[in-house]
C-alpha cells in the first residue's frame, strides 16, 4: 500500500519540479540576451501628503513590454510548459509551445518608450516637470526593471472666468455653473479640462446647438501671477456663431433592409408613406411595430429643439426592446433656401431619419446539463424553449419553455422522472398606471407567466402548478430590477409510499411534502459592472432576491378552517407562509485570455406562523454542473448526515445554502480551454425542534460540515455557446468530517463528472 501510494506522487512531484524549475525558465532565451522578470514601479511621496491618483498599479499599464503571464505567487506556469517542449519539431512539442507562453525577451530600448508614457500620463494629470529614472538588475540571464518616479510641479486653479461669448451661450453656461468640474481649489489637468470640455458641449447640443462640438471651446490658464496659481479662462464661440436647430421632419423606417438599400435603388422611393401624429412612417407592406410604440419609445417631436440627450435616450429605448438588428439615425441640415421666410436669422432646420432594420424575430433555444457518478447514478436536464420577440408587433415577447430532468441507473428500474411547461408573455410597457416618466433611459416590460410541473419519483409523484405577474426594469446598463408582486403556486402530493414520511432520517421534514398553496411576492436586484454578453475585461455582479409568501393570507386566517396541525387551510389545503433571501456575488478577473473567477453564494429561508417548515421547492440544494461538482444535485447535505436512505433517489434538501466557488480558466489550443477549480459549501436546516442536530446550522460548529471539492475541466468554447465538461473530486467529507488525502479522490462514491452549458458562474 505504501509503495503505490510512492508511486502515486512520483509523477506529481516530478511535475512540480518541472514547472517551478526557475533555470527551465530561460531555456529559449537566445544567448547574451535576458529574459524580462520583472518591472519594478516606485512612487516618490511628497511629504507634506501622499499623492493617491499616482500609483504603481496606476503606472504599470503604461510600460511598453510586460513580463510572462504570472498566476499566483510569481509562478510564471505558461512560460515554463513552453520551456519544457523538446527542441524537436514533433506532436509533444507542438502541444506545450501551444498551451504555453514564449519567454518574453528584454528590450532596453523600450524603456525610453516606456517613461514617456509615464511622463505624458502624469502630465494629463496635472503633474508637470517629472522625473523619472530607470535601472536594471542583470541574474541568471534574467532582467529586472526598476522605474522610479518622482511626479512634479502641480497647480491649483485660483479662479475661472467666462471670456466674452454668444449671449444665448453665456446663458446657458452660467445657468449650468454648479455642475462645472473645474472649480477654484481644483488641481490644473488637461484631463479635468477635457472632462469640462465635454461636459459643456453635452449642455449647448441638448439645447438646440446641433453643430456645436468640442473645437468651439478653449481653455487658457494664467500661471505666472501667483506661484502655484492658476486663472482660468473659458472661450466659447463669439455673436451669430452658432445657431439653434428645430427638428423639421422626422422619417421613420420601421423594416430597413442595409442590404437592399445598397443592392436596389429604387427601395426606398417605392415604399409606402403615412404620416400619424407628427410622424412620417416609410415601409412596404405592413410594418412590424405598431405606430402607437414606436411613437410612445421615441422622445422625439416635429418642432422641438434639437436635443442629444432624448436622441441618446431614444436610441436606448429602441434597443432595448432587443427586436432590432441595428438602430441608426441620422440628421440632415435644411438647405437655407428651403427655411421659412419668417424664421429668426439665429435659427435652423435639422430633418431627422430613423432606421429601424429588424433582426430574426423568432428562434429555439437548448440547454442541457448532465452527470454522473462513481455510484453509476446518472443525472440529465435538457431543456427547449421558443421564442417570439414581436408576436402582437408591439414588441411583445412570448417564451414557450419545456424542461426535463431526469435521474437513474442503467440496468436499474428505479428512476426519478420531472417534465415540465412554461408560458410567458412580456410587454414593453406598463400594464397598470405606472408613469413612463420614471423610466426615461429605457423601456420597463410586464411579465406574465404560467407554469406546470409533473414529478415522479419512487416515494410520491407531485404535480406543482404556478403563476406570476411583475415588473422588469433597468436603470442604464449596470442596475437591473424584477418586482413580483403577485405570485402563486399550487403543490399536490399523490401516491406516497407506504411509510414514506415515518420512515424519514429527519422527522423535521415531515411537514415538507404536504400539499400547500403559496401566495406571495418576490423581488430581485441585480447589478453588474459589465453588461455585454462577452466579457473582455475584468467585471464583477451582485444579485440579490428576496421572497415572502402568506402574509396577505393571513389577514383572513379567522375566516379559514384549521387541520388537525392547527394550520389554516384554503379548500382543505394549508398555506406557506416563509420569507426567503439570498445572495449571489461574484467576480471575475481578465488578462488577455486567462480568467480567475470567484463566487459567493448565501440563501437563508424562515417559516413561521402557518407554518413550521419551508416547502420543499423553497428550500436550497447543494452539488451539481453549477455547484458543488464533485456531487450530483441534491446529494450533499445537510451538515453532516448521510444521504437519506428512504429515497431511493438523493432528494437532500435545508433552508440554508453557504457556499464559495474559484475557478482558473486559461486557453489550450484551437477552441478549446481548460479550468482549474475548487468549491466549498454545504446546506444546513434552521434549529427547530426535532430537526436531527447533524444537520443543524450552528455558528460555532458549523465549519466542520463544509463540504470541499477540487478538480479539472475542458470547455469547447465556440463563441456563440460554450459546452462544458468537469471532474469534481472530494477532498473533505462532510458526513465523516475528515480530510481525503488524493490517494482517494478518484475511487468510488468520491467523484463526479459534470457537463453543462456555458460557465458555471
């Protein structure tokens, strides 16, 4: 046993040397060069006060040449794979070039390269005068570069005055002073400048200067009256400069076709034309959004001055309806000679052109997630829907979804079986009489969905039925918001096993498959700091539900028969009543194509009043492609106990879910990519009398039940989806409370295999 258990470690140990080998390193670093270890950034502190904006990590984007890819520690793991290929040209050596990375050589000459970047940064910054010097450490055919900074002079604006200007201009810019970014006590900077600069060019074109741009405007700073003073002045465009634009017309083309526009020259002249409420509509055939939206997205009339904001606004809201391949407009000057012979010699016509070119307006969707373990219990989750973005043209959506899961054993007749239905339909409006001024930037919808759901399982079958009606909204890209306010379910229970619930481990979740009825509200937050579909730079999100059933019932409960628990029932079937929240949090980590990915998960659940336990869809799980991947779904948990021997398939559930998640992506070759990843986490049930004390959430304790798992995957990444595959392995037992050293992690009952689509988190 001893002498496999060398063996076993030889090949790793062996591995590991390789890779931390720092000589391995500068393999194919050509002789009497270096390779570039490191570069050094120090930062010269004033001493009267620290200067925040100016950093190290601030400073190093600037450096022209960068060292190899580190992961953690210095540990430099691509370059040293690529310095283990074989200096053959053969498969081996192909594989490790491609997986790895070439040493980055050292080039003096971009150092000078590199300081100037540094010296225009700061000077943007309003640091004037720098100094920077530079010096480099030669060991072991290895570079260090050592940068030192010393930021220079800095001036402080003393006072700012508005030069002499067109008088509609001076109006608005002193009705605007107080959101003026350069004020007295502000540090001169030319980005502060370019900031203001852009700043008042947004208030002169939302007030009707269409052809106004950041050319017309100039700073000139006085340093030499006051030592480390500076008076600024602005200069804006002088009399009869400028002028203020009207929208004359406002053509709309609701089915644009880029392609035939170019391809025929007689697209546009043949189309039909109607004008409706100040608008002239373009389209041939019948157009596939109602006039009525249009007009109520759009923030634009015939007659009103040019505004930017309400086309930037108006150009949000069209997209956000997601129907439309692209959203275009454009503004054409009316020619002088077709003005009105009455208009103010400072005013002009702008005619406005909406492209509209919409996109595929249905489509299907598939989702799959699969498992298996050592046990051979095999777990699949197929799921279809199809979708119609436009099916009444207002730019409603109709989702019809079909779901699936399903559990068992080859050879085995006993299998847990769940098809599922949903239907839902959201509009691009409020449906009740909410405002549309409170939601300026985008479209709010209201949803309305149902759902059925047949389960069959060994022990019982239930059939859940479900209803709920809400609000979505978004405030810019990065704040998300889903109200709830109505939200039904209906679960009954039939052909339970004989002896079913006597026979369960936790008496505790005897209440838990009963038939009962939900009637409740939900809400979500979510924010996210990068809302593009493919993240290319580092991002991070927090989501936020919370979820309350049987309040509003409650207030009838003297109305209302009881069983014989003592709880309330609706047509002989009790009603929940629980609060629920959770936390989902995460971030993710991004240089060029590595990733590091952490996520925080953590959901309490608490029933009260009419009832004594959550109902069992409300309660959390633990395991699986999205989880804890070393166990399959619902087979961890709670706490310490074993998996519940009276289902025949795992179905362990609580009302408190913790759990962490890390995971490091990195790219192997053609599409392909690989992840390292570590989970732990577990369930717990709330203390409550006869709850089994293994499986309680203590806070001095409950760390010795965390369940922990290691393990590697492959992703076959094809841009528009990514198919995932991972192999979990237990490293802490939460039922024997104990460590499993590696020598264990790939026998039976300690590992499961995992596929799904997409990331896990």
């Amino acid at each position: 046993m001893r002498r496999n258990f060398i063996l076993l470690w030889i090949p790793l140990v062996i591995l590991l040397v390789l890779l931390f080998s720092g000589c391995a390193a500068t393999r194919y670093v050509p002789q009497g060069k270096h390779l570039l270890r490191k570069n050094v950034v120090h930062v010269e502190k004033e001493k009267e006060k620290e200067r925040k904006d100016v950093s190290p990590s601030v400073l190093e984007p600037y450096l022209r040449q960068k060292p190899n890819t580190t992961i953690i520690f210095g540990w430099k793991a691509f370059l040293n794979l690529y310095s283990m290929s074989p200096n053959t040209d053969n498969g081996l050596s192909r594989f490790l070039r491609k997986m790895g990375e070439p040493p980055v050589i050292f080039d003096p000459v971009l150092i000078e390269y590199s300081k100037q970047n540094i010296d225009n940064y700061l000077t943007t910054l309003g640091y004037y005068s720098n100094t920077i010097t530079d010096s480099v450490a030669y060991r072991n055919k290895k570079a260090t570069v050592h940068y030192k900074v010393t930021p220079g002079k800095t001036y402080t604006v003393d006072s700012v005055f508005l030069a002499p200007a067109n008088p509609s201009l001076v109006t608005l810019y002193h009705a605007t002073q107080h959101q003026s970014l350069v004020v007295p006590g502000s540090r001169l900077a030319s980005s502060l400048l370019e900031e203001e600069a852009t700043r008042i060019t947004s208030v002169m074109r939302n007030n009707g200067y269409y052809n106004f741009n950041r050319t017309h405007i100039a700073f000139v700073a006085d340093t030499l009256t006051r030592s480390n003073k500076a008076t600024l002045e602005v200069h804006l465009p002088g009399k009869d400069t400028q002028k203020v634009y009207r929208i004359r017309n406002i053509h709309i083309f609701p089915g644009y076709d880029p392609i035939r526009a170019v391809m025929d020259s007689t697209y546009l002249s043949s189309m039909e034309i109607h004008r409706e409420e100040g608008l002239t509509y373009h389209y041939e055939g019948k157009s596939n959004l109602r006039k009525r939206v249009i007009r109520n997205i759009s923030y634009l009339r015939e007659g009103d001055l040019y505004d930017e904001s309400k086309v930037k606004t108006t150009y949000n809201r069209f997209s956000n309806i997601r129907l439309l391949n692209s959203v275009t407009f454009l503004f054409d000057e009316v020619p002088a000679n077709e003005l009105p012979e009455s208009m103010p010699v400072d005013t002009a016509l702008v005619d406005c052109t909406i492209r509209l070119s919409p996109g595929n307006s249905q489509g299907y969707k598939l989702n799959l997630e699969a498992s298996s373990n050592s046990n051979g219990l095999i777990g699949v989750s197929p799921a279809l829907s199809y979708y119609h973005k436009n099916i009444f043209k207002g730019g409603e959506w109709l989702t019809l979804g079909f779901m699936g899961n399903f559990q068992f054993k080859l050879h085995d007749p006993i299998r847990s079986t769940e098809l599922g239905a949903s239907l839902s339909l959201s509009f691009p409006k409020m449906l009740f009489p909410i405002s549309y001024k409170v939601f300026k930037d985008r479209v709010p919808r209201t949803d309305v969905s149902a759902s059925y759901s047949y389960q069959s399982r060994p022990e019982y079958l239930r059939n859940i039925a479900s209803a709920s009606f809400g609000y979505t909204w978004s405030m810019g890209d990065a704040y998300h918001y889903t109200i709830n306010p109505v939200k039904l379910k209906l679960v009954k229970l039939h052909n339970m096993s004989p002896g079913f619930l006597e026979s369960l481990n936790d008496p505790f979740l005897i209440d838990t498959y009963k038939d009962h009825l939900d009637l409740g509200l939900s809400s979500i937050f979510y924010y996210t700091s990068d809302n593009s579909p493919v993240h290319r730079r580092s991002w991070h999100y927090v989501r936020l539900g919370l979820e309350s059933a049987g309040n509003v019932l409650s207030l009838f409960n003297t109305y209302m028969p009881q069983d014989t628990t003592g709880s309330h029932t609706i047509g002989g079937i009790a009603y929940s009543r629980y609060v629920k929240t959770d936390i989902n949090t995460g971030i993710t980590f991004i240089r060029e194509k590595h990733q590091l990915a952490a996520r925080l998960y953590a959901g309490i659940g608490v029933p009260y009043g009419n009832a004594t336990s959550l109902p069992l869809e409300q309660m959390f799980y633990a395991g699986g492609a999205n989880s804890l991947r070393a166990w399959q779904a619902r087979t961890v948990g709670p706490g310490s106990m074993p998996v519940d021997s009276t289902f025949t398939i795992p179905n362990q559930a609580g009302d408190i879910r913790l759990e962490v998640n890390l995971e490091y992506r990195f790219p192997l070759f053609w599409k392909l990519e690989g992840a390292l990843f570590a989970d732990a986490g577990n369930i717990w049930h709330l203390p409550k009398p006869q709850a089994v004390e293994a499986g309680v959430f203590r806070f001095n304790t409950f760390y010795k039940s965390i369940a922990m798992d290691v393990g590697a995957g492959i992703r076959l990444n094809l841009d528009f989806v990514i198919l995932r595959l991972d192999l979990g392995m237990i490293v802490r037992d939460p039922v024997k409370q104990a460590w499993n050293p590696p020598s264990q992690w790939l026998k039976q009952n300690n590992y499961a295999l995992q596929f799904g689509v997409g990331y896990p988190f």
